[in-house]
C-alpha cells in the first residue's frame, strides 16, 4: 500500500485492497459462512448463492462481494473470524501481521465459532484418543484402572547411532525434542526394548499427553497404529493413503472438500504417528515393490504405505515415532532419535509399588518379599512381569487365608501360572464364608478351569505356528471357546484390526502369555508324538541372518527379498521354548500330573532333559575359543543365553553342572548380549556349579543393581569382572566391595560408564587396597570428584599391584590431580593412566608433571579434553627432557598454543623413550603446525 497506514483504513478498504490475496488464500469456506450466519450478517439467501458457486475461488470472490455489501461491521467481523480461528487460516496468519491487525475491544465480544474441518477433526481426534487412552486396557476384561493412577516412567535411555549412551530421558514430554537427535535427515524416534518392558503404554501416555496438551509439540494431527493390524490385509489389498489414516484411527465430520487431508500432505510436521511394534509384522512382501512409492494419490498395498511412511517418501517432515523389541535392526540413515527402554530403577518400582497398592500392609508386605529376594526384584523391573506379580498377589491374597510369593527363586513360568490361577479363579465359585477364606489349591483351580485352559493354549498354539498374534472369532470358536470364556482375562477384543466386515479380531494379553499358552499346548496334547514339543527348538537353532531389509528397499531400491516373511523374530519361538522347559521341570511336575497322564508327562520330561543336555554340548562345543591375556577366551553367542534361561527355568542341577563343567574357557564374554537382571540369577545358576576360577565380562548390558544381587555367589571365583555400562550405582559396589574383598581373586575389574559416585569410589578404593592380585581398573564417565579421586588415588599409592587405571570422564579436578600426582611418585607397578575429560587445569598439570619426573614406571599417560594451557608447558617439558620411560605422552584437545608446543618440542630432542606427544585439537592455525614438520613425535592427527 505504499506509504499508507493500513491501521488507518476501514476493514472495508483493506479487503477491496487485498482482495487476490485473500482469494489466493483463504481455503477453508465454511467457517466464514457458518459464524457469518450466526451473527445475522448473512442470511440464508447468501449462504444458498456461495454454495451454488462451482469453484472455490469464485465462492470467495462472492463472501468477499457479499461481506462488503454488508457494511464495515461485516468486513471487520470477516477479518476477526480470520484471526480467531488461526489453525484454519494457517495462510493467512503472515497477511494479519502485515496489517498490523489487532481487534477492537467491541469485537472480541463477539462470539465465533470454529466449524472449521482442520479445527473439527483436530478436537474430534483429541477426544477419542483421550477416550481411549485414559485407561490402561483392561487386561482382565473387569476392571479399568486409570492410567494416571498407574503409569509409572521407567528409565528411558538416549542412544547414538552407536548404540553409545547419551544421558537418559527425564520426562516423556521431552521425547520429540531436538536434545539427543543425532540424524536430523532422519524421520524416526525409535524406541526399542524387551518384551514386557512397557513400549507400548509408554506410547499410551504419550498419546495421553496429547490429548491434555501437555506434550511439547505444535502438531494438531496424531495417528496411531499397531504394525501387527497391517499382517490383516490381503497380499491383494490396496488402499489409499487418505483410507490408511482416517479408517484406522477416525474419519473428519464435514469436510466435503477433503480440506484435512489436503491440509496433511501440505504441513506434514504438524503430525504425529506412532507405528507400535515392528517386529510384529508378519508379512510376505515379496510382491511388494515398496521403492516405487512416493505419491500420497497413489492406492497401493498397506505395507507399502507404512514402510514409505517410515521412510519419508510419504509425509516427509511428519514426526514418526516406532517401537520394536531389542535386537531388530533398522537402518541409521532413517533413525532421527533412539531410545532404549531398560525397566524399572529401585526408585521406580518403589513408585509403582506405592501406585499399585493403595494399602499400607500390602505395601509393606510386598516389599518385605523383594528385599528379601534380589531375583523377584530383577524380575519386577520388567513392568509386564511386575504387573502380573502384583496382580497375582493382590487376587490371591484377597481369596485365600494367606498368600505369599514364592520364596524359592521364581521363574517366569511361575509367574505366567500365578496369573493363569488369578483367571481361571473368575470362574470359581465364591467363597462359603466372608471370614473364612478358602485354602489355596492350584491344582483344582487348574483341573476345574482344564478345558477352558486348553481351548486357549490350542489357540495361542496355532497362531504361534502360523507367525499370528491376532485370532479371529471363528477361529476362537473352532478351539471349543465359548462366549463365556472370553471374559476371564486371556484374550481381548480389538476392532483397530478389523480391515474388512469380519466379525471382530482378538489378541491375547501380551506376546509372552500367547507364548506360555502355546507351551501348555505343547505339554497337554496327548494325541501327537511326544518328541512335537521340540519342534520350535529346531526352528530357533537355525541360523537366521539379520535384516535391514524394510529400509534397505526404501533407500536403495531393492526389487525382491532373500528370503520369505523377512520381518519375522523368532523370539516368540524362544519364549514358547523356555515356558515348556518350566512346565516340565520337576517343581511344577505334582501340578502337570493332575491335568496330563504321568506316564506322558514323564516322557516328556526325559526328552526335553535330553535334548538340552545335547543341545548345550553341541552349543558349548562350537563357541569360538581364542587365547589372549594368558587366559582361554570364549565369546557365547545371544543364543546361549536362551539356553541359559531354560536351563533355569527347568531348575535341573544336573544340566546346570553338566554346563558349567562344558565351559572349558576361563574367561567368558557376554558383552552387547542384551542380558537384563532377571538373567543373572540363570547364570549364576550354572556359574555356581563351575569350580575352577573364571572371568566374566558383561559389558554394555543392563543388568543394573538387581543383577549384580544375585550374581553375589559367584563372585568368590571371579577373577575379572567387567560391568562396564550397566547402570550400576553405589549399591552394587558396595556388594563388589564385600565380596571382591572377601576372596581377593580378582584381576580385572570394569565399571566404566555407571553410576558411580564418590561413595562407590571409596569402596572401590577399599578394594584396590585389599585385593592384592588387582591389575586393572576402568572407573571413567561416572560421577567421581575430586572427593572420590583422592580416594582411588591414596588405594593406588598402596598398591603393588595395579598397573592399568582409567578414569576418563570423571570431575576429579585439579584436587584430584594433586593427590594421583602423590600416588605416581615412584609407583612400583603403574604403566597406564588416563586422567582424560577430568576437568583438569594447568594447575593440576604441574603438578602431574612434577610427580612424574620422579617416575620411572609409567609408560602411557593420557591428559586428553583438559584445560591445560602453557602455563603446565614448562613443567611437561621438563618431564620430556627428564627422560623417565614415558613412551606415550597425549595432550589432545587442550588450550596450548604454539609457544607451548615450541618447549615441549625442543624437549623431545633429549629425550630418546617418547614414542609420541599427540597433540591434536590445541589452539594452533595449520600454518603453525607447520613448524614442527621436522619433530614426527609431535602429532597433530
């Protein structure tokens, strides 16, 4: 408008001057019309002669004719509908800054109305997704419990593409944030776990959250989806994306010009999806083509639409979140952010036990069971096993006289009969008295609920033959259930599956119960040969290769798979595999005789003991073995410790013996094998039958303070122990302290990357002084200051041992510098420090190098991401000239400039044992570095 003031013109004037631009963008019509009708500026006259208009466009060009026939009280009611109803008129938002618009006071009196389709739907998905995401699905079919009341976060940790830790999440509603993104290229917030570990309620709350507004997010669209539905659809089946979105999750109400789904494919980041376990898709995709999708017009099959979406090629920008178990592998390049779920901490479960129990006895008595049993503690960080163990021990405390968990060490089977009793106990009938409760027999409950027991175990059986976790109601009813069986807790109803006019779909509870289910199944047939329960035995022991396959066809192309249903994991197979081994183990063998001929069950028993006896030679037998550090090396493989698992749940001492005489090696590596702390009790369950010394190295698990609980009787025989991130905190070094310090056998201890406080380093300290044979110790990126650094450092000045100490990444400062320079000073047996990322200036530097002229042991030193400057160069220099053995001096990122460099450089010249000084990332240009061309020692890369 050139130098007009537009604050100045009437509201009449400025749609006359802006009129293209209002036609150009202004697209949602029925807000306008309807709020426009409401007020009485338009009558029902107007409202006929803009719809009969063909175009949207000219429907514009006639509001804008009609509005200023009406007057300036019109046009500028016009424009405040404009500024109400922001989302709609997204478009817009730029032409009322430019205006300078602001409503007067009379007009934001007037009422408008959002009627808008985009607004509409907006509210219409937050509603029913709030609906169906207050409550936490009914596992018993009964009860509702709300999932405020019982959501409990669990520890939520940043991965790299690495897998490298990078800090944990404190608060969900930080998980669509930039912190932690290590691909912005990439359209994935993958968050991966183990089955129970609570992916699936974490995306709940999530969505919950939504729904509240408390998510800190601008999207106004969120879809969810379940990846096991798209195993529903037809290998001929194609649907479009418009159908994908709206028919699985709600359909806009009065968008006649299909106004949201355009308003989708133009702002992409304004929705949310969440894709709930991946590795549940079983599907052939061999005739899918997914490298040709890339329009959002295009009808194809549901597959290929999820894999484009996940991939970007559709709604690129979108905020895509997607969940799979542990272990499934998904290309980095598509991975924006991920996210390992690890379980309940101790602080945690203390929460979910005050959550879950209301009553303060039951608190105190539920707690006084899990201090007292450090493996029902790793089990309960499982939320899905701590679920049912509560669960189990509410119902079954409320029926019986009296009821407590197994003091025995229990078993997931164990646990997966608890809640078996807990629903075939519905059907029971009640008790005689109110005072008196009944005795607890589950033995009858189970022969008196048998036949329901088997109409669902063949069900769970069939479809974990057939790679299905869904069950349609005629194959319900093939399986002899009936309608009143459906309510006992096994099975839920779930219509989001419901592709076609079938009658509805149903899944069991969880993964895990199908399985134990099918195990049942395997055990209480009595029409096949016995040797059919080994049959998933056989299909786990065949090599599978691992597969990017999906986002390999996304990114490069490819035409067809290797292999069938690619997608598959065979860890449904593995848990059926460990759920027989249970039921078949010599403690559940009085309950098995009461539904199944004990001549059967017998015979069942010997075969399965037989063929894990072979199963673990032949396993034991084929591990690479090498030889390094004086000590026989074997790196087991993830398989093993499945074999583990059933090994415990059969509680068979005889294999447990027969497997720990089979491990030849004295050093067994089960680093990066998923181990979480309910494994430990299993391998101790062997380790405690080995007699001869051993070496155990568990890095990079998540073991936690659990674990290191019930491996305590098997650290009377360790002679390294390797804990090295495994969110271990001051509670499992204390154990360490006590038990290490008892035996006094231990070489090699690694806890790099855990928990550890300055408390934790005293007690590591004590047991630098008091085991004499300690060699190495790899304390870095804990919590240590200076406190817990003078600790450590007054140990290893005792110490006649010790020649290899890590410590990078700690806060020990220049305080803790001072007191290792003390220790150094002439230490008989130190070769290696690293005092790297310590926070360490030229002050404690100095003070290093003093020290060390006075050491004639050490050989590599590393001060790396320090802040010494030149005033330590003097010193450093000093120590090169001094000539003491040092052979490997590293200074990488520090502050030193040239002159410094220039000391240390002319120093090396007197000094014929440095190999190297690295100086790389100081404060020199290239030009430099140049200068010191002629000193190789001094490294620059």
């Amino acid at each position: 408008m050139g130098q007009i003031e537009e604050a100045k013109l009437s509201c009449l004037n400025i749609l006359t001057y802006h009129r293209e631009l209002l036609v150009s963008r202004l697209k949602s019509i029925q807000c306008i019309v309807d709020n426009l009708l409401a007020c009485g500026f338009f009558c029902e006259e107007d409202a006929e002669i803009i719809q009969r208009t063909v175009t949207k466009t000219d429907q514009v060009r006639r509001i804008l004719e009609l509005v200023q026939c009406k007057g300036e009280e019109a046009c500028t009611y016009f424009i405040y509908i404009i500024y109400k109803v922001c989302d709609a008129y997204i478009d817009l938002q730029p032409w009322l800054k430019e205006i300078n618009y602001n409503p007067s006071e009379d007009m934001t009196v007037m009422k408008v109305v959002n009627t808008d389709p985009i607004s509409r739907f907006y509210e219409k998905l937050r509603h029913e997704m709030s609906r169906d995401t207050s409550f936490i699905m009914s596992y018993g079919q009964r009860e509702e419990t709300r999932l405020e009341d019982l959501y409990t976060d669990t520890v939520m940790e940043l991965l790299n593409d690495s897998n490298e830790s990078m800090g944990f999440l404190e608060d969900l509603d930080q998980l669509l944030g930039e912190h932690a993104v290590f691909n912005p290229q990439g359209e994935i917030i993958y968050i991966q776990g183990d089955a129970g570990v609570g992916k699936s309620i974490l995306l709940q709350k999530l969505q919950n959250l939504w729904t509240k507004k408390e998510l800190r997010t601008d999207a106004i669209f969120f879809f969810r989806f379940r990846c096991r539905m798209f195993s529903t659809f037809k290998d001929t089946e194609q649907i479009s994306l418009r159908d994908l979105l709206f028919k699985y999750n709600c359909y806009p109400d009065h968008d006649p010009d299909n106004e949201v789904f355009d308003y989708i494919l133009r702002f992409p980041e304004k929705v949310i999806f969440t894709f709930d376990g991946y590795d549940e898709i079983q599907e052939d995709v061999d005739m899918i083509n997914v490298a040709e999708v890339a329009s959002p017009e295009d009808r194809a099959h549901p597959l290929q639409l999820l894999l484009s979406l996940l991939c970007g090629k559709l709604l690129k920008g979108s905020q895509k979140v997607l969940t799979a178990r542990t272990g499934v592998e998904i290309q980095s390049r598509v991975i924006r952010k991920k996210v390992a779920l690890r379980g309940f901490s101790p602080a945690h479960l203390k929460t979910y036990i005050n959550l879950h129990f209301k009553e303060q006895e039951y608190r105190e008595l539920v707690s006084v069971q899990l201090d007292a049993s450090p493996h029902l503690c790793g089990l309960c960080s499982i939320p899905l096993f701590c679920w049912i163990i509560f669960k189990s021990f509410r119902h079954l405390h409320t029926m019986h006289d009296s009821f407590e968990l197994p003091e025995t060490c229990i078993t997931l089977t164990d646990i997966f009969l608890l809640l078996s009793e807990v629903f075939l106990s519905r059907s029971a009938s009640p008790a005689p008295s109110l005072v008196k409760k009944r005795t607890r027999c589950p033995s009858e409950t189970f022969k008196a609920g048998l036949k329901p027991l088997t109409a669902f175990a063949k069900l769970a059986l069939q479809g974990i033959e057939r790679g299905s976790f869904i069950c349609s109601q005629e194959e319900i009813t093939a399986c002899g259930l009936t309608v009143e069986d459906l309510p006992l807790g096994f099975l839920r109803a779930v219509c989001e599956y419901d592709a076609s006019e079938s009658p509805g779909a149903f899944e069991f509870l969880h993964m895990t119960l199908q399985c134990f289910l099918a195990a049942f199944a395997l055990v209480l047939d009595e029409q096949v040969a016995a040797s059919s329960i080994l049959k998933f035995f056989t299909e786990c022991s065949r090599k599978r290769e691992r597969s990017c396959l999906p986002f390999n066809f996304c990114i490069c192309g490819s035409s067809k798979p290797n292999e069938k249903k690619p997608f598959t994991t065979n860890e449904h197979l593995h848990f059926t595999n460990l759920f027989l081994c249970g039921l078949l183990s010599k403690a559940h063998t009085n309950l098995m005789e009461h539904l199944i001929s004990p001549v059967l069950l017998k015979k069942k028993q010997v075969l399965l003991k037989s063929y894990l006896s072979t199963s673990v030679k032949s396993h034991l037998q084929g591990l690479p073995q090498h030889k390094g550090d004086k000590r026989q090396k074997v790196h087991v493989l993830p398989n093993f410790l499945w074999i583990l698992r059933c090994i415990f749940e059969t509680g068979s001492k005889d294999i447990a013996q027969m497997t720990a005489k089979g491990i030849t090696a004295d050093f067994i590596k089960l680093g990066h094998c998923n181990v979480y702390s309910g494994d430990c009790t299993a391998l101790n369950f062997v380790l405690q039958h080995r007699r001869k010394l051993l070496g155990l190295d568990m890095d990079n698990n998540n073991i936690s303070d659990f674990g290191i609980k019930q491996l305590r009787p098997s650290f009377c025989k360790m002679t390294v122990v390797r804990f090295c991130v495994n969110h271990l905190s001051d509670s499992s070094i204390e154990i360490l302290a006590e038990e290490l310090c008892k035996h006094k056998v231990v070489e090699i201890l690694g806890l790099y990357s855990n928990h550890i406080t300055d408390d934790g380093a005293k007690l590591v300290a004590q047991i630098i002084e008091e085991c004499p044979k300690l060699k190495v110790v790899k304390l870095g990126k804990n919590k240590i200051t200076s406190v817990g650094g003078k600790y450590l450092a007054s140990a290893i000045q005792k110490s006649k041992s010790i020649f290899d100490v890590g410590m990078w990444g700690n806060t020990i400062g220049d305080e803790g510098a001072e007191a290792f320079a003390e220790a150094l000073r002439h230490h008989p047996s130190l070769t290696n420090l690293s005092l790297s990322a310590n926070g360490i200036t030229s002050k404690g530097g100095k003070s290093l190098a003093e020290a060390l002229k006075q050491n004639s042991c050490l050989r590599i030193f590393w001060l790396v991401q320090n802040e010494l400057c030149d005033d330590a160069a003097p010193l450093l220099a000093e120590l090169v000239r001094a000539n003491t053995g040092l052979s490997h001096l590293w200074l990488i990122n520090n502050r030193f400039t040239v002159d410094g460099l220039k000391q240390l450089a002319e120093a090396l010249s007197h000094n014929t044992a440095l190999k190297e000084i690295c100086v790389k990332g100081n404060q020199l240009t290239e030009e430099e570095q140049k200068e010191f061309l002629e000193e190789q020692r001094l490294r620059f890369h």
